[in-house]
C-alpha cells in the first residue's frame, strides 16, 4: 500500500546556544543545523525537502507543463557566433538532450573544420554536478588551461590540455581562481584560494612542472586577487581589491621570470584599474570622484605623477571600465539607470555614443579578443528584445547584426515595457522597471511579481527571460525595483545602500510596492517579491517590516542571518564582506546590523506564505541560513500560509548546473508563484 504524502511540517528541535557579543546575551536555538555532517541535520533537511514535495504535490502537472513550455521556446541544438582570437575562430554549441555545451574551434576561417576543445556533457558524466570556470588558451594556440567544480561549492581545479593531440597532461591544481597565460606558451600565472575560498597567492607554473613559485601573498584578509593578460597580450595584471580599494602590478608577458611592478600604492577608498595600449597604460580611477575618471600613463612609469586625464569625472555618469584596442577604446558607462557604450578614436578624441533602440534595455561587450580591429562586438536585450549579437564598426559607426537568439513561439508585439519612479521616505526617486502582456493586462489591481537586490554596487540591468513568458502569459507582471545598495545609478547608489545606510535597500523597495499598489497595477493580495543572495536579505528584511503588503515571498539562497554570519570570519566571504555590511564585533554596526537582520526579526505574527530555495553545497550563503531561518520562523508565526524549504542536495550557489535541470528549478519556482496567486487552471 502506498504511503500518503507527509503533509505535516517538520519542526527542528531546539538546542540553544548561548554567545555573549558587546554585553548582550544571545541565543541560537537551531545553531546546531550548522553541522553538515550530522546524520540528525541531513535528517532534516531531508524531512524539509520531503515535506516540500508532498505540498507541491497538487502543482505537479503544472510544473511539467511549465517546463514543456519553457522547452519548446529555446532552440536546443545551437551554436554560438564564432569570434576570433589569433589564428582561431571560437564558439560554444549546444546539442538536443544534452545538458552542457561543447566548446570548438576552427582555424583561419569560420568555415573551417571543426575542432572540438572541451564537451562539457563528456567531463560531466558521472558527475551530479559540473561547472566549468577558467578556460585559457596559450597564445600560440597549443595548450588549454581549463578549470571545473564538481560539487556547486566552487572550489576549481586547474587542468591543462594538449589540443593538437587532444591528451589531458598531467598538470593539476587546486582552487584554481583565476589564470593568464605569458608569451612563452609555457609559463602559466594563476591565483589559489584559502580555506576561507579568499583568493590569496598567486604562483607561477612551469607546463609540466610540479615544483610552481609563489610570487606574491595578499596578506590583508579583506582583499582579493585576480590575475589577467591585457588584450595587447603585452602585459599581465595582477589586482589585489576590497570591496572599496584596490592595487594593481604588472608584469610584461614576455619577460614571466622578471619581477612585478607596482602601479600605485593602495590607499583607503581608492579604486582603480588598469589596460594597455600602444605604450600606455588606461587606468580607470575614482581618485577625483566616486564614478570614476579615465587617465592615461607611460607603460614606462605608470606612477600617479604621471597620470594624465582622458574622461574627467562626472557625478552623474558612472565609468564602469574600458576596452582599449589599437586605435580605439570603448568606454563603458551608466547614467540615468542604463548602461551606455561611448567610443572614441585615440588619434584625436573624437567621440561618439553608440545608439540604442529602445528606453529600457540592457548593453555590454562581447567577444573581444583582438587587439588591433576597427570593430567592437556588443550584446543587447530588453524585456522585449532577446539576446541580440552585433559588431559596430568604430569609425564608420554601423552595426551588423550577427545573431539573435531564437525564441520560438515569441512575439514582441504582444509585450510591453515601463519604467515607473516611486518615491523613498527620504525623497530618493527610485527606479522601477516593469514588463507585462498587453492583452493580459487589467485596469484594476493584478498578480505582479517584484525582484530586488540592492547590494555590492551591482546593477540589475532588464533582461529577456524566455522563461519568464510562462508568467506573462498568464498575466502576471514582472517588475525589478532597482534599490540603493545596487550600482543602477552609479557609485553614490551603491554608497546610499550600504553599512550604516543599509536600512535606505529596503524602505526604497517598500516604496517601490507601495508605488505600485497606489498607481493599481496590483494590490497587497496580489503581490509576490522574490529576491536571491543578498536579495533574500532584502526580502527577508522588508517581509519583517511589513509582511501586510505581500502574498508571498520567494527568498533564493537567502543572506538572512547576518550577524551570526559576520561574526564568523571562519566563513567564506565574511572579512572581505566588513566593507559592504560593517564588522559587528564593533558595537555600532552590530547595532545597526540587529535592527534589519531577518533571522533576529522573526516574530509571532502573520506572515505571507514562503518558499525558501537553498543548495546543500553553496559555498556563497551557507545552507544553514535559510534552514535556520525557516525553523525559527515556522515555531513563530501566527497564520496558516505555506513555508516550504527546498533543498538541492547536489548543487551551490547558482543552482543546478545543467540546462534542463536549471528550466525545471524555474518551472518549480513558477509553480509555487502561480499557485499561491490562485492562477492554476
């Protein structure tokens, strides 16, 4: 006889733990889930993800549903547009039934035979899990350096393959992060991370050799190292960077033995960073301004002395970086909430914006690895535009369309786009960006579903989401509140979101919903917020603060135990995230810190229902967080709404690995959204 599904909740027990921070006594009932190894935790999360799946149960059909639709938008057998880098022309393709892409080549021509340098689907059997990270190729062509993660934790391991003979060799590292290649075609420069997963030494390896140098230690436990080669191939970089300064040396690639110089000391608060061409060194610094200006120095002595201003500063524009080639370089920039392309000719300065065809939209570089070409490679999309691949040439400013990603089914004439403001409680003008059905859409109050973040400075830039349409469709309106905390409207955005200014991320969003339900596009009934990371933090915050103005909440590997987390600097990430939070061993930010952190939040009270989505080896927010946080507020709450937690016990920060697996993650997610927005038919 079958066993009816386990309908009941699981309730952790409660075993307190008892710290003292700043005088204050705190105590952890459900510490103890912090041990992945206990049989009794497994047990658990196990009893959780069981409990999950038996609530989920009546949705099932619409999650197949779901999935075949998101299926049969994407083409499965593809192939990328070809770019090329010195004698090859590379490109990525992904084949029916399989989960991963294949990586190729073809010399000379893209017409060329067809040369197959890495098929991710073939390295992945066997394994439940597998991302590829590095991919470096020598510059003559010869040997790839490629690293992978087997377990979502993010840990890489480097290895190098012969391609004209397609052998693996012998060479292996460890938490590889970052590698770049010097001129020789032997000697390889990579960056190892510690047991915090802190990027911290970086080594030079010898292509068969086991005895690698250390060449340098980042000692400050707030800094990180990234080492790459310029687009000249004339020099490699080595940055060591906080989340608020960094420092760069430079090494010219052919000469690997030689030592690394140092471009400029590192100061508090200042940023900058480096390119090369034609005998000079870009440097992209916000010495003059938070949004950074463009200087340029000798290669020779690239010290400060030296520096001469090519872009000023400007408060309203932000400098996000440079791409210099032989006689251009394409800046790229953020006003206004969207990011812009502005090229100019090194000869005499002339610039120009490259133009784009819609108000709300997203742009970034492509492929471009040549060094001396007129023409620049570019991504566009919207919430109506997808993915679309072009190269612009720099002087006779025209662009050539190369691809746009097929979607079948689609048509954009049915979907529409908005940007909306609301207003903080400080007067802030926040940006709200929406996309919706035209036919679906209602003049009254209808499902809408809101996404933030709002942290590190990172934009959240409106994107085409094939799999979105299953909710379109079905007239649900998708929304991004672009909060401060984010990088949208530059440096001053981020700055206005961060430490002791954190609590400005979720009352900008609460104003954000609140806009919305005022202008009518939804009501509280109606409303659905998801945010993931740092966004779980937000969600979780705002959820406490005002759980009245939403149906439900969807909290996607959710940053909510904040203090416990920051004072832990055993952890992955905590030292060099003081920066953007604050160090809670100092009394004031702890303060502050306990004023917003959802897990120290939790209360007797109402809440909207939750999915929680987590990954057993997330090496970003410990999958402990949501665990404990879902436990605590289980005992807690006061109303009869859903709280499921889903656990993927093979998988890290990012989720499934393979395509197919990562649709039927949406799907799921999808099905609990339409589910608690009475939307099933």
């Amino acid at each position: 006889m079958r066993r009816s599904p386990i309908r009941v909740p699981p309730l952790a027990k409660r075993v307190p733990h008892v710290t003292t921070v700043h005088g204050e006594r705190r105590v952890d009932d459900y510490h103890w889930l912090r041990n992945k190894a206990s049989p009794s935790v497994r047990a658990y999360l196990r009893a959780e993800n069981a409990y999950t799946t038996a609530m989920m149960k009546p949705s099932e059909g619409l999650q197949k549903k779901l999935y075949k639709e998101m299926l049969a938008r994407i083409k499965e057998t593809d192939t990328d547009v070809p770019y090329r880098e010195g004698a090859y022309y590379y490109y990525s393709r992904t084949e029916k039934g399989k989960q991963y892409r294949i990586f190729c080549r073809r010399q000379g021509s893209p017409d060329a035979p067809e040369a197959v340098i890495l098929d991710v689907n073939r390295l992945a059997q066997g394994h439940k899990f597998y991302s590829v990270g590095a991919v470096e190729i020598s510059p003559d062509g010869n040997v790839l350096a490629y690293s992978s993660d087997t377990s979502g934790f993010r840990e890489y391991t480097m290895q190098l393959k012969n391609l004209r003979n397609g052998k693996v060799l012998s060479d292996r590292i460890e938490k590889v992060r970052s590698a770049a290649w010097a001129s020789d075609n032997r000697t390889l420069f990579y960056v190892r991370e510690d047991g915090t997963k802190r990027a911290y030494r970086l080594y030079r390896h010898l292509v068969g050799s086991k005895d690698d140098q250390l060449i340098y230690e980042e000692a400050d436990a707030r800094f990180s190292l990234s080492v790459a080669r310029s687009r000249s191939r004339a020099y490699l970089f080595l940055t060591s960077h906080s989340a608020t300064t960094s420092e760069v040396r430079y090494l010219r690639a052919d000469a690997p033995a030689f030592p690394w110089q140092l471009v400029a000391a590192r100061q508090p608060e200042h940023e900058y960073y480096v390119d090369h061409g034609q005998g000079l060194f870009y440097i992209v610094t916000n010495d003059k301004g938070r949004n950074f200006r463009l200087v340029t120095a000798p290669a020779e002595d690239p010290s400060p002395g030296n520096w001469k201003e090519k872009f000023p500063h400007r408060a309203e524009v932000m400098l996000e970086g440079v791409d210099v080639f032989a006689r251009h370089l394409v800046a790229h920039e953020r006003a206004g909430g969207f990011p812009r392309l502005r090229v100019m000719r090194l000869a005499d300065g002339e610039s120009h914006e490259i133009a784009m065809p819609e108000p709300v939209y997203s742009v970034g570089g492509g492929a471009n690895f040549e060094f001396d070409t007129d023409v620049f490679r570019f991504h566009y999309d919207s919430y109506i535009t997808p993915d679309t691949e072009y190269d612009y040439h720099l002087d006779r400013r025209e662009r050539k369309l190369l691809k746009q990603r097929e979607v079948r089914g689609y048509e954009p004439a049915k979907y529409r786009s908005e940007l909306h403001y609301s207003v903080a409680p400080d007067g802030t003008r926040v940006p709200i960006s929406l996309v919706y059905r035209i036919d679906r859409r209602a003049d009254a109050a209808q499902p809408l579903l809101l996404y933030g973040y709002g942290a590190y400075g990172f934009p959240l830039d409106v994107d085409f989401s094939s799999a979105r349409l299953s909710l379109l469709d079905r007239g649900v309106i998708y929304g991004v509140a672009h909060v401060r905390g984010g990088g949208e409207m530059g440096k001053r955005w981020h700055d206005e979101g961060r430490m002791l200014k954190k609590m400005n991320t979720f009352t900008d969003f609460i104003s954000c919903a609140e806009h919305l339900i005022g202008e009518h596009y939804t009501d509280p009934g109606k409303l659905v917020i998801q945010g993931g990371s740092a966004g779980g933090l937000l969600v979780g915050a705002v959820t406490n603060m005002r759980p009245d103005l939403f149906r439900a909440v969807v909290a996607d590997v959710p940053f909510v135990d904040v203090i416990n987390t920051m004072l832990d600097d055993r952890l992955p990430l905590t030292t060099g995230e003081y920066e953007e939070w604050g160090n809670p061993k100092d009394k004031v930010y702890y303060d502050y810190m306990k004023s917003y952190s959802p897990y120290d939040n939790l209360a007797a009270k109402d809440y909207p229902a939750m999915l929680a989505e987590t990954s057993l080896n997330d090496s970003q927010v410990m999958y402990w967080e949501p665990a404990k946080y879902v436990a605590r507020l289980r005992r807690l709450k006061t109303d009869g709404n859903p709280l499921l937690l889903r656990i993927n016990m093979d998988a890290g920060h990012g989720g499934a690995s393979g395509r197919y697996e990562f649709l039927k993650e949406i799907a799921f997610t999808y099905s609990f959204i339409i589910g608690v927005l009475g939307l099933i038919k």
